[in-house]
C-alpha cells in the first residue's frame, strides 16, 4: 500500500538511512580528509538496522500495531545513533580528530521527524479503522 502517506514517509527513512551516508560525509578530520558511515562498522549498522526496519514496516500495513511498534523501535534506534554522533562530536579535540562536522550527522535528525510522521499517520488511519467498525 504505497499510497498511503505513513509508506511515503517509511519509503523516505529507507532512502535517508540507505542512500545518504554513502555519498553524505559524517565530519572532517583534520588533515581535511571525509569520514563516511561505511568507514565505521557501529554506524553502517545502526543505519542498515534503520532501513531494514522501515523497510519491513512499510509491507505490515495490514497490522497497524506491529507497525507502530516498529516505528517507535526505530525512533529509538535513530536516537541512539544521534547519541554516539553528540558524544564523538563533542569529545576533546586531542582524543577524536574530528575538526569539522559533516552533514551527514543530520540523517538521524531527518529520519526521527519522518519516522514521527509516519507513526502519526499510522495512529490516524488506526483511528479511522476504529471508527467505521463502530458504524457496522
């Protein structure tokens, strides 16, 4: 059920999680050289685990539940991974050669407003469901 808007904005976290950190660096060191999700093993996961999750979530449309649940885990997931991009970002200089911050730092930021919503839209559409069987 791609028509319906919370698979939009699921299909938007995949591309976000999937596509962005390849091309998108997360900061600078200070030799000037790019750092990309897949040169840290940690975040190429939290990120794929991302995607996988809002993947799936898309086809559960027929379980608004589970789908909700997922959703949440996956906000969750995305805050953590903000959590370590915070802590690597604001470590003393001399301990990490982060110089300057990248904008891939921002794809968690991105993917938890998607994942909200797609979590609303979901709780919307549940509503509506509710609502016409107490019309039968």
């Amino acid at each position: 059920m791609i028509q319906r808007i919370q698979s939009v904005y699921l299909l938007i976290v995949v591309l976000l999680t999937a596509v962005c950190p390849l091309f998108l660096p997360i900061w600078s060191t200070e030799d000037g050289s790019n750092v990309f999700a897949e040169d840290n093993l940690m975040v190429i996961s939290f990120l794929g685990i991302s995607a996988l999750l809002a993947f799936v979530t898309i086809f559960l449309f027929k379980n608004r539940k589970l789908q909700f649940v997922l959703g949440r885990l996956n906000i969750i997931l995305n805050f953590i991974l903000l959590g370590f991009f915070v802590y690597w970002s604001l470590m003393l200089p001399g301990e990490m050669k982060i110089s300057e911050k990248g904008i891939g730092m921002l794809i968690p930021v991105l993917s938890i407003v998607f994942l909200v919503l797609a979590n609303k839209a979901i709780k919307k559409d549940d509503a509506l469901v509710k609502s016409a069987d107490r019309l039968r």
